[in-house]
C-alpha cells in the first residue's frame, strides 16, 4: 500500500514509518516540523537502506495535501500530525483546536476531494478522563479533562458521523495509552523540544546529567508505590498496532475506536528502580504535592484491540527504557563519561 504519515517525522511517526516500510508498503511523510527535526530522515534512511519522500507541509495547507495523495497515489493515511502538551493546551486552547481539529478537517477535505477513504487517527486516552472504572474499555464514557483531549475526542466524533455519512470509509481511531521506549537501533527516539513534559524523556535527561532531578508530584495516591501509575506502551509495539489497524480495515468498513496499551500500570518509583539497574546511574529525586487534574492510575482493557486487530503488546518495561537509554546515549547527550 501507499501510506502517508502526516506528522511522519514525529516521534511516534517515525517509528511507524519504520514498521509500515520494512513490512513493504510504500511510506510517504508529511510534516511541519514544528516538534521534529529534518535530521529524523537521516536516521530513518540509515535504519531502512532507502530515502523516504517526505513533504515539508502544515496539514491545515489542504491544496499540498490534495496534491499529495494524488502525486503518490495514496491508500490510506495515518494522521499524527497535532501538538500533544495538556499544559500547553490548556494555556492556549486556540492553539490546541486550530493545530488538531482544523487540521484533521483539512486532511479530510483533501481526502475527500481525492476520495483516499482509508485513514487511521492518533486519538488518546486523554479522551476518557476520569475514570469510572478501570480498566478503561472503549465503551467507558469520554469526559476529557482539558483542551488537548478534548481536540482528540472532537476529532473522533467527526469522524463517527462521516463513516455514517458514507459507507466507503475506513477509519480507526486508535486511543494510544503511554508510549515510551525507542527504535532497537537507537537512531530514532522521543526528542521533545525543550523540557520533557513525559516521564520517560525527563528520566532521561536526568540519567544523563542535562536536568538535576526528576520531580515526582504526590507520593500518597492509593497506588503500589504511592505514586501514579500509567500503562506505558513501547513505542515499537504501538507502531506495529497501526499496522494491524491497517490491515484489519483492509477488510472492514466503517469506524472503529481502539485501545492500544499492554493492560499493565507502572508506577513512577518502578520506572526510576528499572531506570537505575539498566543505567548504573542514579535519579535525584524530589518529592513535590500532587498536581491538579493528575490522575491516581489508568490501564487500557486490550481485549478489543487483540479480538479485531489481532495484536497485543509484547515488549516489556526493561526494554522500553534500555532502548530509550540507548537512543539518549547515541545522541551523544551523555554529559561527563568522557571526563571520568
Ligand atoms: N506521545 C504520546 O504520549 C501520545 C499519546 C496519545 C496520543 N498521541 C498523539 O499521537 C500523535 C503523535 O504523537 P507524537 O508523540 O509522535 O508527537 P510528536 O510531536 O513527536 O509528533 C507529531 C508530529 O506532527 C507534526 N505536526 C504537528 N502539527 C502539525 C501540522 N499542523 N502540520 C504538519 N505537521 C504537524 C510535528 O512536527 C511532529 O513531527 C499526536 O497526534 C499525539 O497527540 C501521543
């Protein structure tokens, strides 16, 4: 199949470039760059022995979109492309609606005009808010918590009424839980711009001397450890659960809504001891008061996503941060090993 990723060059993006053309499809980016950098492509080049097209674009430019699900001859679009910061989103709301539902509107326009029918979206967790009961399926009610979920949920609902609009789409919405964890090579990786707003990047930069130490916000939640836990995906077994969506929509018409977790939560203490054993280092920590609109602990029901797509999560916690560690290290980020 032709794929265009937009937001292709980010980090989940990447990654599933890497899964999607490795597996044979033709795989063509579309990104802004506004949270990524040109040189991904090198590193994918050295990853996959080959150049992938890549369109320097904003996808709210419906014209360069149009042409390009023409000019490649597109089946099927995977759309990253949206800003993903809740706090971000929550000082600037404008921002978060214009970036991430006007852009999803401006993709589908241009498939429509071009009738590429085929698309799976980035959706979130975020989207269920607090919850009822865990673990969260996908028939738990939405009630996101702030602007950011709230631009996913939105998304998604645009898309329920146009597969009902038209019986020829075929869409996934795939409600990613925490992704982590970096490409085996260690050449692609989560790279954000400036101070990491997720867990695993900060760990990171901690280990590696960039940040003195990580703050952990409440130590009292009614978890294993005290703190919050998430269900941390590697990013690997998510890229490989687009692929699945892909093929599961080969074969099945209308729109879907999917979990992709493993089922599993992890504390932040747990992270931090696997962190510590992998890396030999050890994390400062600084306990600080719980932040408003955290919540205790979420973990995805996979059950749909192994019945309908045939896939679950295989990769486990040590992997997810040796790899994450190893991206960091081949960046060349590590401070002080080359004075010691
Ligand atoms: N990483 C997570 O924790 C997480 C969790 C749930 C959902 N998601 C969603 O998954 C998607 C990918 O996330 P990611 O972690 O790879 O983020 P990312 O920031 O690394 O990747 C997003 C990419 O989209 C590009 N982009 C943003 N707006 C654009 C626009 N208007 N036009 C063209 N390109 C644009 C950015 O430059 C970036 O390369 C996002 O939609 C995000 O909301 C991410």
């Amino acid at each position: 199949m032709n794929i265009l990723l937009t937001g292709g060059t980010g980090y989940i993006g990447s990654h599933t470039a890497v899964v999607l053309s490795q597996a044979g499809h033709e795989v063509v980016l579309l990104d802004n760059f506004c949270n990524s950098s040109p040189s991904v492509l090198e590193r994918l080049e050295k990853i996959l022995g080959k150049a992938l097209p890549c369109i320097e674009a904003d996808v709210r430019e419906t014209d360069v979109v149009e042409k390009v699900l023409r000019e490649y001859k597109i089946d099927a679009v995977i759309h990253f492309a949206g800003l993903k910061a809740v706090s971000e989103s929550v000082a600037n709301p404008v921002l978060y609606y214009a970036n991430n539902v006007q852009g999803s509107i401006s993709l589908l326009q241009a498939m429509q005009e071009v009738d590429v029918k085929t698309l799976v979206f980035s959706s979130s967790a975020t989207v269920y808010g607090e919850p009822q009961y865990l673990p969260y399926d996908e028939d738990h009610p939405t009630k996101p918590m702030n602007p950011y979920g709230q631009s996913k949920l939105q998304v998604e609902e645009i898309l329920r009424d146009l597969a009902a609009s038209d019986s020829k789409w075929r869409i996934t919405s795939l409600r990613y839980f925490n992704p982590v964890g970096a490409h085996e090579s260690g050449l692609i990786g989560e790279e954000p711009n400036g101070i990491p707003n997720n867990l695993m990047p900060y760990v990171v930069k901690v280990a590696s001397g960039e940040l003195p130490h990580l703050n952990i916000f409440g130590d009292d939640y009614e978890t294993l450890d005290g703190t919050g836990e998430r269900d941390y995906i590697h990013v690997m077994d998510l890229a490989e659960g687009h692929m699945a969506a892909l093929h599961f929509q080969n074969v099945n018409a209308g729109s879907n809504v999917v979990n992709l977790g493993t089922g599993k939560s992890s504390g932040v203490l747990e992270i931090v001891k696997a962190f510590e054993n992998i890396t030999g280092k050890v994390i400062p920590l600084q306990f600080a008061p719980r932040r408003a609109g955290d919540l205790p602990i979420y973990f995805a029901q996979t059950g749909l996503a192994k019945e309908q797509l045939h896939w679950v999560a295989k990769r486990n916690l040590i992997e997810m941060c040796e790899s994450s560690w190893k991206f960091q290290e081949l960046q060349g980020h590590v401070k002080g090993e080359s004075e010691n």
